[in-house]
C-alpha cells in the first residue's frame, strides 16, 4: 500500500488528554457558526453556500427601519428594542444549546461525545467550506493559462451569480399579492421546491452519493459536528446559476423585490428551534418543553428533522428512501401531503446512515467517498446499462461491481476480489 493510500485510509484517533480543547473549541465553534449564520439571514433560503451574501448591512438597515417606523407611528424604540431582543435570543439561545447539546452527550449516552467524530466531521466543514474558493482558484490558473488574468477565473463564481440575478430581473411579477402575503406565498413555494430536492437527493443516486450522503454520516451527533451541506467538488461552480435564479424567480413571481427585511426576521424565529435539528442529547427535554415544540412543528425542525436522521428501516416511508420529514415548511404540510411525515416519539431511534455500517474516520476519504465511489463503479462495471444505472439510478441500487470508500469493511478492496460483488447492497450504508 502505497503512503498516500496509507494516508487515506487511516483512520484520525485523537487521545482524551485533548478533551479539554475540544470544550473550548465546541464553545468556539457554537459561538461562530450562530454569528455566521446571521449574516446570511436574509438570504436563508436561497441556499446554502450559494448566493449567500454574509454581511450585516441588511440587519443593521432592518435595525433602523425599525427605529423609524416606531417613532412614525408614535411608538418610540419600542420596535427597534423587541428586534434587538429577538436577536439576543436567537444568538444566546444557539449558541448555548449547540454547547450545551455537546455537553450533556454523556448524560444521555453514558460517554462523553467523542472527540474523533467531532475532528473528523469538523474537518469535513472545513473542506466542504474550500471547495468553493478551490475551484475558483483552478479556474483562474486556466484563465492565465489561456491569456486572460488571474482574476477572470476567479470572479467566475461572483460573475455567474451577478448574472442569475439579472436574469430574475427579467422574470414577471404574475400574482401581484401585497407585499407580506406575497412573503409567506413566496416561502411556501421556495419550501416545496427544497422539500422535492431533497427528497430527490435520498432517492436518486447521483444526488445521494455526491451531495447529501456525508450529511447523514453522522450516528454520534452535536449541533457543531454534522455537515450543512456538501458542495461536491468541483460540481459547486456550475449549480450557482439554476440555483440563485430557481429561488430568485419563485420570489419574483409573487412580488418585484426582494424579501431580505422579512427573511431576516423569519429566519431569526425560524432558527431558534433549529438549533435542536442534530442535538440528540437534549430530544427528550426539548418534545417536554412545549413552547420548543410548537415551535419545531411550526417550522417542521427541531425534534422532527432529528427523526429524520434515523436509521432504523420505517417501511412506511419505503419510498421516500426510508426517511422522513424533509421539513422546511409551515406545519410541516409537505410531509404532510405527501405521506413522509413522521411524528415525534417518546423515545429517539438510533441516528446515522441505514444499518450503521462502520466509517474510516477520515474526513479526506468520507467526503470524497461520493465521487470515488461512482467514478469505481464506472470503471470496472462494463456494460453501459449498469453505468446508466449508476449516474441515473435509484440510491438503493449497486451494480455489479461496487466498492464503498467511505466503509471500513472495503478498505484494501481490490477488483478483482469476490467481495467487490455486492451480495447484500443495504448493507452498504444508503438510506435507500
């Protein structure tokens, strides 16, 4: 084996004398990723990593809006003050339970979370996080390479928004509601659409292996060690365009500007219970408290998409690729109406991919795992069926052929090895 092979395949083992920092840098981290989801409020559900334009102009304008829209109407600061007080809550409330779910790990578990899944998945975001800027650093070497400047290449990720964004200029306001029944109309819309790529990305199999699989990795789960989304390297570049202009123009359709001042103020309710998405230490106390629960329902998160992260087989959703509520709508309505609603229990099911096949704790291997696996697959399996199967099929198919980066049991699996033919495929770790 070679000494990168080697390196891939071992698996990242830090000792408990480390626990210490772990403490600090879990508060750290709680601390940032609430911070840096605020900025990006107004911008929520255009999509993660794409579109988002993290600044603090548009909640600081909301600031003032409201400051003088209370001494408009002859309230005084009292607008500004209830706004700066939702914004504490919402910070102070993440941030505390992101820790806190870490913390009570051990009360809830019997051990305490365990640090090599937290650097693992942890390092994963980091990753995920430069896959971006990565390609964007390729595309300006090409444009050197052609002629053109460095930064040609490098603003092609700017550029391509800029131009989904006049694209959305150009789509009709067809409905005409006013304005704040246009927002709620324009959330419901964009909701139905997330619910459908995401139902889509656990049962096809292009979308499962190279964009989600790695968020459902995780069966040890805290708020700071689960991955938001996968931008597949080097997919990310090209899904900047159809995304911003898909969820642009739902918005458009409905009213001629954008929702930023109501987004803001949406999504710093809306992800108050979030925070209880990946926090299983705290699912008992959170369906106990009733005003977190309400809340939860209310936007389909919290305790509900923790269920969604069961790995137990619930033939009722055999379809949906045996997961549930998708979320990200008022009442959960999408679920609802097409049959992937799960409710909440007394007791939580273990959590993490189908079976709980054991992973390399690599975060290199894990989340490259996706596009190995199906670039494998498409060089060994011959028949040009199976390689449509491969890139178009269903999640719960495996051709003939298959080796599995991201499990323990096929490391060191060679082609010519019996084990590559995959006898029992649910084995395999897919949510289908």
């Amino acid at each position: 084996m070679s000494l990168i092979d080697r390196v891939l395949s071992a698996d990242l083992l830090i000792s408990e004398r480390w626990r210490r920092v772990t403490d600090v840098l879990v508060l750290a981290h709680s601390i940032f990723m609430v911070l840096l989801t605020l900025a990006a409020t107004h911008v929520f559900l255009v999509g993660p990593g794409v579109g988002d334009e993290f600044t603090f102009h548009y909640l600081r304008a909301l600031l003032q809006k409201a400051l003088t829209a209370g001494h408009r109407i002859g309230l005084g600061p009292i607008p500004f003050l209830l706004l700066v007080g939702l914004i504490c809550v919402h910070v102070v409330y993440r941030a505390l339970m992101a820790y806190r779910g870490y913390r009570e790990y051990e009360n809830w578990s019997g051990r305490p979370y365990p640090i090599n899944d937290y650097l693992v998945y942890t390092l994963m975001n980091l990753l995920n996080a430069f896959f971006l800027p990565a390609v964007s650093i390729i595309l300006g070497v090409v444009a050197l390479w052609f002629g053109f400047s460095f930064a040609d290449g490098w603003e092609a990720a700017d550029r391509m928004r800029d131009m989904a964004t006049q694209a959305i200029d150009h789509v009709p306001t067809i409905f005409h509601l006013p304005r704040i029944p246009a927002f709620l109309a324009s959330v419901l819309a964009i909701t139905f659409v997330h619910y459908w790529m995401h139902r889509i990305s656990h049962t096809r199999r292009f979308m499962w292996l190279m964009f989600h699989r790695p968020h459902h990795m995780p069966e040890n789960m805290c708020a700071g060690a689960v991955l938001p989304f996968v931008m597949a390297f080097p997919l990310s570049l090209f899904i900047i365009m159809p995304y911003v202009f898909v969820f642009g123009a739902i918005s458009r359709l409905f009213y001629p500007e954008p929702f930023y001042y109501e987004m803001t103020i949406f999504v710093l309710i809306f992800w108050i219970a979030e925070v209880h998405n990946h926090n299983p230490a705290l699912y008992e106390k959170t369906i106990k408290t009733r005003w977190i629960r309400w809340l939860s329902f209310a936007f389909c998160n919290g305790p509900y998409h923790l269920l969604h992260h069961a790995a137990d087989r619930d033939e009722r959703f055999r379809k949906s690729a045996w997961t549930a509520n998708f979320g990200l709508a008022f009442f959960c309505i999408w679920d609802v109406l097409f049959g992937t609603f799960r409710p909440i229990g007394e007791t939580l099911p273990e959590l993490g991919l189908t079976d709980r096949p054991r992973l390399v704790l690599n975060p290199v291997r894990l989340i490259f795992s996706g596009i190995s696996q199906l670039l494998y697959e498409l060089y060994w399996n011959k028949s040009w069926r199976d390689r449509f199967l491969i890139v178009f099929g269903r999640a719960d198919y495996y051709p003939p052929i298959s080796k599995d980066f991201a499990l323990y049991r096929d490391l060191g699996k060679r082609v010519n090895a019996s084990t590559d033919v995959l006898h029992q495929p649910q084995q395999t770790g897919a949510k289908a």
